[in-house]
C-alpha cells in the first residue's frame, strides 16, 4: 500500500488529523524560514500528543550537527531527513553521526536532475524526489510546485523514495499512476491556509493516496 508522509504537522489538531486519517510518517520541519517551522520544544510538546506507529521525521536544511542534537535532545526522530544542499559526504557523515535512517530530498525539473540518484545512494536510505522551487523562493520544499511525474516513471530508483510537490486529494491518485512512486509527501495541499492544516483535506489525500 502507498506510504503517506503529511509534513509541516505543527499544530496538535494537524498531528490528530494525520494520525486518525492513516498517515505513516509525520513530518516536523526545523527550518525557521518555512511557516511550519517548530522549534525542538514546540517539537516535544506536540510529539507528546501521540505515542502511535506513524515514524517521526524531522526536516533540516543544511543543518549543522549542534542543530540536530538539540532536536534530538527534544524529540526522538525516526528519520533525518535533509532538504538543502547537502552532498552525499554530508548525508554520509550525518548518518554515521547520528545512527539513524537518513532520506535526502532532490528537486526534480528535468531526467537529468535524476542522474544524482546514483552518487546519493551509498549514502542514504530514502530519497524525495520533489520539485525544484521556482525561482526566488524562499523555501526548498513546500512551494505547491509540481514537476511532470513522467519523468520518474520507469526509472530504477536505488532506495525507497516519496514522491512531492504540488499533491493534492484531487491530483494524488493520478500522481501516483503516472510516477510509480510508492509512497507520496504533501504539506502546501493539504493546508486552508499558508501553515495551517485542513483536517478534512488531510483525511482526503490521505484516502486517495491509499484508494
């Protein structure tokens, strides 16, 4: 079945509407420019609201080591995942350091933005394939930009990926049926305001994404 990752959760009613419509992975974003952004505390408190199955990733942007130990520190993560420009020795050192499953996300316009695939592999355990920002964004991810999910069809990608970027409950199916992906990430889409989950569109992308 399809793995769902709802990011930006930073609200307990987002975190009880992901968790009751089936999500498996919550993400909590350490990026203090995203308007989903939470600190390690903000983190711990809302973790606290659920001791369920759904893996805890938490999302960095080119971090240093001290910002994800103080995370750490707050939060128990499930997985790291690392949204900048980080490089394969980075994501490497950054497993290695931490001891925990490490998924790279790479922004996707063309075929040959899937070339990176490769030299990332060694050295993670999951990648994101989402779209590139457009220019002058602010934000690496979360831009409700899409790519043409053709591109990723058919082609051999090393590790379990997510597919993200522009997802919504109405387009997610066919997503899903022109990309192969296993598993699908949505933050903007799911949201009745910049930052701010809709419980119901949570419940419906969900749904589909499953259906």
């Amino acid at each position: 079945m399809t793995s769902v990752k709802i990011c930006g959760v930073n609200s307990p009613m987002a975190l009880d509407a992901a968790v009751a419509a089936g999500a498996d992975m919550l993400g909590f974003v350490f990026f203090p420019a995203s308007p989903r952004a939470l600190t390690p505390a903000d983190a711990a408190a809302l973790a606290a609201f659920h001791t369920g199955e759904a893996e805890r990733v938490g999302l960095f942007v080119d971090p240093t080591d001290a910002e994800i130990e103080a995370v750490l520190a707050a939060l128990p993560l499930d997985v790291i995942q690392l949204h900048g420009s980080e490089t394969p020795e980075r994501c490497a050192a950054v497993r290695a350091r931490f001891g925990l499953p490490v998924m790279k996300a790479l922004g996707v316009a063309s075929p040959s933005d899937l070339d990176a695939l490769a030299d990332y592999a060694p050295a993670v355990d999951r990648f994101l394939l989402d779209a590139k920002p457009p220019a002058g964004a602010e934000l690496p991810g979360g831009n409700a930009a899409a790519f043409d999910w053709r591109i990723v069809s058919g082609r051999a990608v090393p590790r379990p990926w997510l597919l993200a970027g522009g997802l919504t409950p109405g387009n997610v199916a066919r997503a899903l049926a022109e990309s192969g992906a296993p598993g699908v990430d949505v933050s903007s889409g799911v949201e009745k305001a910049r930052g701010v989950k809709d419980p119901a569109l949570v419940r419906a992308f969900v749904a589909a994404a499953k259906g």
